[in-house]
C-alpha cells in the first residue's frame, strides 16, 4: 500500500513533469475506479494543470477550475509514458484510467484483483469525504506532540491501529506503522491508555523522523522504483525470521487487521510473543 513517504515523492516528481501541461485526452477503462458519478474525467480535456500535491496518501492534481484527487488504495499507482514513447503494458498492474497531456500521458494502474483506486472530479479535495476527514500529517512542518497526545492519551486502542487510522494521523499504513513502533520500542498492541507521557514523545520522535527521513530518501527516485526503494529501506517490516539490526534478535510476524504486520519481541514487547 503506497504510503505518505512515497505518495510525497510521486507528487513531486509528477509536479515537476506536468504542472502547465493541458490535458488533451482521457481515458477511463475501468468505470468503477471514478467516484464523483455527475462529474467525469471528460470534464477534465482542455484544462491545465496547475499543480500536483500529497494530501495524506492522496493525490491533489489542481486544474484551473476544479481539482482531480486520487486514491491510490492498496494497489494502485501510477505510471508515465512520455510523449513519443511507447506504453508498456503491465499485465499485473493494468490501466484503468488515464490522462493524455502536452508532455506525455499518466497511467492510473491497479494490481489488486478489486479495485482500490479512486478517482475524484470536485470543486475541492475536502469534497472527497476521506480527505476532510484526515488528521494531523507527520510529515507537515507544524506537526507537534499535541498532536500525539491527542490522539494516543486516554486511548482504549491498540497503538498499531491508532497510527493507521487515517483520522488520528494522515498517510501511515501498515509498513510504516511496524516501523515507527519499532524506532519508538514500543508495542505494536499496547492500548494508547496505557503510554506514558516519556513513550509518547518517544512515538512522536520516531513519527517524525522515520517519515521525514523516507521522504528525504525517496526523494527524485524514478517513480517505477519507488515500491521497490520502500521495500528495501524497511528494518522490520516485511522482515519476519531475521536479525533485528538494533538488538539482533529475530523480528517476528504477527497478524493485525487481516494482514502480516511485523516487531522485534526484544526491543517492543519485553520478549512476549503475540499471536
């Protein structure tokens, strides 16, 4: 699942490709994947683009009179063709939309076997109900402790499901939670209640530095590689069976929320081993 680090990377470097580009041609093969049902893509030929940012794990691509938001969702991701050159199709990944502009088209892919991406025509990104709903961004200059306390303290929750909850803090999902819990030594279902004032700060330190520096990192990769930079940059996630690089014990699996999330017993639990 593409999180803020590299949502963050993609924006910028698709940013820098389009923004004042018009849009010549749209494509949508894939009807499921447009959710504004009175507003097409068709809408969108002949305007230009202004400008491409992240919100949370979204995709804001200003128009001049209205905005494209994308929801990468759990497969989704995308890929450019520049102008001249020919498009490679990806029999794991298809196209289920795209966009034809001055510089080159950009493929709206999916390699999941539902579709999780989401395409929205509206007057604004906080039309879409997921982004007005979104809580303090990690990665935002002005992001503050307050921010941690208020979401963890008094918290009958396990701290995994607080961190991917997209209303207590935007764009963390399952890797990068597994990895800020392990900077901050601390349990992945430890209940939000439970931390004191010392482990908050400490989970607001690994936030801020585990995602800024992944941003940092992931920053002018070729948007192809980026999947491939995140996976090879986890320390435990995705790492089950091998040697924690803090302690050297072994990082094991566990499932969380339908899925395989990953800890160091040594450095978070006390040596418990969870389910």
């Amino acid at each position: 699942m593409p999180e803020s680090p590299e949502v963050q990377a993609l924006a910028e470097w698709l940013d820098e490709q389009v923004t004042g580009c018009r849009i010549r041609e749209v494509d949508l093969i894939e009807f499921r994947a447009v959710k504004t049902r009175t507003r097409s893509l068709a809408t969108l030929v002949g305007e230009r683009i202004e400008g491409v940012r992240r919100v949370g794990k979204y995709l804001d691509v200003r128009l001049e009179r209205e905005h494209l938001v994308v929801s990468l969702g759990r497969h989704g991701w995308v890929q450019w063709v520049a102008q001249g050159e020919p498009v490679v199709v990806d029999a794991q990944a298809p196209a289920l939309a795209s966009l034809t502009v001055d510089a080159g088209t950009i493929l709206f892919t999916d390699a999941g076997t539902w579709v999780s991406l989401g395409l929205w025509v509206v007057d604004e990104p906080t039309n879409v109900s997921g982004v007005a709903k979104l809580g303090p961004d990690p990665l935002d200059p002005g992001f503050a402790q307050e921010a941690v306390d208020a979401a963890v303290a008094g918290r009958r929750k396990q701290l995994k499901a607080i961190l991917q909850e997209q209303e207590s803090f935007a764009g963390i999902g399952n890797a990068y939670s597994d990895e800020i819990l392990h900077r901050a030594r601390l349990s992945p279902v430890v209940h939000g209640d439970r931390l004191s004032a010392r482990q908050r700060a400490d989970l607001f330190t690994a936030m801020r530095d585990v995602l800024r520096d992944a941003a940092a990192a992931r920053r002018g990769i070729p948007i192809d590689k980026l999947t491939q930079a995140k996976t090879d940059a986890m320390r435990v996630h995705g790492r089950g069976g091998t040697a924690c690089p803090v302690c050297a014990g072994i990082v094991r699996d566990f499932r969380f929320g339908g899925t395989s999330a990953q800890y160091c017993p040594t450095c978070q639990t006390g040596g418990e081993l969870l389910e």
